[in-house]
C-alpha cells in the first residue's frame, strides 16, 4: 500500500551557507550561539535552519550548519556546510560592506559558460546574494564594517567527484547552490540545471554538437565506441527527454545524439517529456504495434503486448530477422519526438543493449 507521508523539504547548500554566516554574525556582535537562525531565502520566503556548532577561531567564528536534503537524493545530504565569518569595524571604513568567498571543498571555476567568471569560488549568483544578504540582515544596525564570509565544505572536494564539477571545469570542490533555497523532493531542478550547465560550458568552448546519455553506464559505452568525442561533448540527461533538447536548441547547437538503452529509446518512440519508470512506463501496446509494422512474428507481436520489461521484448526478438526494422522505426519515431521537443534540430541515436553491443548507430533514414 503506497504511503500517504507527504515527502520532506530540505535546504540547500546556498541556504546551509547563509544560515551559517547569519549565525557567525550574531556570535561576533552578541557573543550569543544559536541553536538556529531565521534564514532569508533568495525568492524572499524564510526558513529556520538549525546551527550545529559555533567555534570561535583566531579573531573570527567557525559556524557548520548541517546540510538536509530533506527527502530529495542528494550528494551534499548531511554534509557540514561552514562560514568562517569576521567583523572588522574602524573609522578609515565607509559603509556597510559583506565579502563572500569560497575555501577548502568549494569549487573553483576554471572554464567559461558558468555563471561564475573563471577563477571565482563556485558561489552562484543567488546564493552569493543570499549569504551577503543573511549578513547584512543579521548586521542590521552596524553602520560601517567589513563582514568577511568564506564558505568551507570540508568533504568538498571528496564529494564532487559524485557530481559534474569535474566536468565542468570546476575544481578543488562542490558548488553552492540554490536559487530558491529550498529542495523540494523529485523537483529535479538541480538536475536540470546541471544539464544547463554543462550545455553552456559545451557551448562556450566552441562545440557545435553534444551527446546526451541517459547516465554513466550509457556514457561509458559511447566513449569506448567514439573516444575520439569530447569529455565536455558528453551531457548526462538522465530522464530528462525534452527539457535537453528545448535547452539544446536554445543554446543554438546544432545537432544532438543521445546514447541510450532499448527501454529508454521505446519511451523516447512515445513521445514522453521525462522518462522515469515509476511514474512514465512502457506502453506494450505501442510498442506490439511497432513490433507488427516492422514485421516481427505475429507470435512475438503477441508476447511484446503483453510484455512487463522492454527488455523482455528485444530478447524475444533478438533472432528475428525484422529486429533492425523495429530498431530503425523506433529511431525514427524517437527523432522525430526529440525534434519536436528541439525546435526541428537533427538527432541521432546510439542504441546500446545492457552487454554494450551495438543496436544502433546514427542518424534515423526517412528514406
């Protein structure tokens, strides 16, 4: 029986960060350690954040807020998100000013095409105001000062080797993130901007083409078979059908292919925006009646109906002399998909079974 518990929200890094530069503020001005601080979010909501430890560290104040994911899959869940925050105040300061920068386990950018300038900490733009905002918020009051925040991560480093940093030219850590602070479960939107972002880093280095893949194992065959492509070429799109491609055009590239398995080329064939099993699954129906266009066995035409996995279906054809026909049609019909949701661009495709044998290779023939 499906469970009616409503799913948890968690924070983000972005919001890990401000909290703990707000909470690092208030020790220097007060003396006071909170337990949690009332954290300005950066689409103007609040959300309290519990501050795990306060330290005081020569002259400044070592602030770890843990980071909660709530119950959206995250590589940064339960990691320490740290401000190192110092207050310096004298009469040759004019103002009210915040500095934020990155330390230990926050990335440094080192390609263009992210929205962070080469050689910057991998602060993003709405968290960065964000933490200074937290600040300043918590600073209300202080007419002139120097507010330093540098934001740590001490897993950092270890932890982006699970991410796309690597990729991206983004360096020595993880990213902070965040444009509205709040992780909402199975939003996907930090998947998907992951996405934007490798696409922007492909396009600023002059790529003309990029090969969306469906994740690593996908990734891996295609690079075995054309290692000659890229590394920034290669965009993991997961199940994000048409979103990749409505990006891939925007940006102006000008062609695209995704390297895929038989199940996710069928999903692609039906024309779905998001490909995931558990809330968009095969339609057999649709895919018997392929089956029976392309001229496989009346009897495996049965079977494919009535089929619980594609894969069940492309081993029950593998002898079949009409298998190419099903694949070439299904290519067919998924470019023609992919170039609806991509604003008319040439797709190709690279069809791979789960032993990385090759089904399919390049572009569909309307021949």
């Amino acid at each position: 029986m499906a469970s009616n518990t409503p799913l948890r929200n968690g924070y983000t890094t972005g919001t890990s960060a401000s909290a703990a530069a707000k909470a690092g503020v208030r020790y220097l001005l007060t003396g006071h350690i909170p337990t949690e601080v009332d954290t300005p979010l950066p689409d103007g909501n609040r959300l309290v954040v519990p501050v795990h430890a306060v330290v005081p560290e020569n002259g400044a104040v070592r602030v770890t807020v843990i980071k909660d994911g709530g119950d959206d899959p995250d590589v940064t869940h339960g990691c320490e998100i740290q401000a190192v925050v110092s207050l310096r105040q004298g009469a040759d300061i004019d103002g009210l000013h915040v500095r934020v920068s990155g330390g230990k386990g926050v990335g440094r950018v080192t390609l263009p095409g992210l929205p962070v300038a080469v050689g910057r900490a991998a602060i993003n733009p709405a968290p960065r105001e964000q933490i200074a905002g937290a600040a300043l918020e918590e600073a209300e009051g202080l007419e002139t000062g120097r507010i330093a925040v540098r934001v740590e991560v001490p897993e950092g480093e270890r932890l982006a080797r699970k991410t796309m940093n690597p990729r991206l030219g983004i360096v020595g850590g993880i990213s902070i993130l965040g444009t509205h602070g709040i992780v909402r479960p199975y939003s996907h939107d930090s998947w998907k901007a992951s996405i934007a972002e490798a696409l922007d880093v492909a396009r600023a280095q002059g790529l003309e083409s990029v090969v969306f893949t469906t994740g690593r194992r996908s990734e891996r065959f295609y690079r075995e078979l054309y290692p000659q492509v890229p590394e920034l070429a290669m965009v993991q799109a997961a199940d994000f059908f048409s979103f990749s491609m409505q990006a891939a055009f925007e940006r102006g590239f000008a062609s695209v292919s995704w390297a895929i398995f038989f199940g996710k080329l069928v999903k692609h064939a039906q024309g779905l925006e998001y490909t995931h099993a558990k809330t968009h699954p095969v339609d057999f129906t649709m895919l018997a009646e392929m089956c029976d266009r392309a001229g496989i066995a009346r009897a495996l035409v049965r079977q494919a109906a009535t089929a619980n996995t594609a894969r069940q279906v492309l081993d029950s054809i593998s002898a079949d002399p009409a298998r190419n026909a099903l694949l070439a049609l299904l290519v067919q019909k998924a470019a023609d998909a992919a170039s609806g949701f991509g604003g008319n661009m040439p797709v190709g495709y690279t069809v791979f079974d789960f032993d990385a044998s090759l089904l399919f290779d390049g572009f569909p023939s309307y021949a």
